[in-house]
C-alpha cells in the first residue's frame, strides 16, 4: 500500500489518493494529514469526481489514526516544512503548491501534476 500525505488531508494528498486508486490495478492507496482539517476541501471533490476518478474517504484522516508500517511507501506532496519528518524508512517527496483557497485553475493544474507524477510513480512501482 502507498500514503500520500499532506498537511490538512483535504486537497493534495485527496487527489493523490483517488487517482492513484483509479489507475492501479494492483496496489492501494490510502492519505493522511499532518494536521487533518474538518472536511475535504468541496472544490478537490468536484474536481475529482469531473475528471471521472471516484473517492470513497469521507473526511480527513490523520497519520495518528493510521499505522505507517502497513504501507510500503509513503509520499509527501507537500511543500511546508512540516511535511518533512515522516518517520518510515521509504519516504518519497513531491512538492506540490497547496491549492487551498486559490483559483480552480490552480486546483485544475495541481490535479494534473499530481496525475502525471502518479502514472510516473506506477511505472517505477512495475504498473504501467
């Protein structure tokens, strides 16, 4: 299994985690938050469910409610610095602009960052 993780579980790691979970066939993902806030950001759902990809997390979790030896790899897709001490041995950082608050083009252009570096991510992973 592979966590994304971002600072508030509500953009970033969201996306992340749906489109890694549409284009697998094989492996799972799940994410978390540093600081997970109250509710996923409305504007990541909807982006999310127009480009066809489906989630199916509720709200956002936190790394203290998750078990970080059950996942394989977890990637960081934040660029604040709390997002640097993960304590698992196979930590991979992406640093992607939080688009919280910020236009829905930027919304629209991180989706397709975090896409592109996933589909790179599943042929690295053997899953292509």
């Amino acid at each position: 299994m592979i966590l994304f993780v971002c600072i508030h579980n509500t953009c970033r790691s969201v996306m992340a985690e749906a489109i890694f979970n549409g284009l697998s066939r094989r492996w799972r993902a799940e994410s978390a938050g540093i600081e997970p806030a109250e509710e996923i950001d409305p504007i990541t759902l909807e982006i999310i469910r127009n480009r066809g990809y489906k989630i199916e997390k509720t709200k956002p979790v936190g790394l203290e409610e998750i078990k970080l030896k059950d996942f394989q790899l977890v990637v960081t897709v934040c660029d604040e610095s709390r997002c640097v001490n993960i304590p698992h041995p196979n930590v991979e950082r992406w640093y992607i602009e939080n688009p919280k608050g910020k236009s829905k083009e930027v919304y629209e252009r991180v989706f397709d960052e975090l896409e592109r570096k996933i589909k790179e991510l599943l042929k690295k992973i053997g899953e292509s």
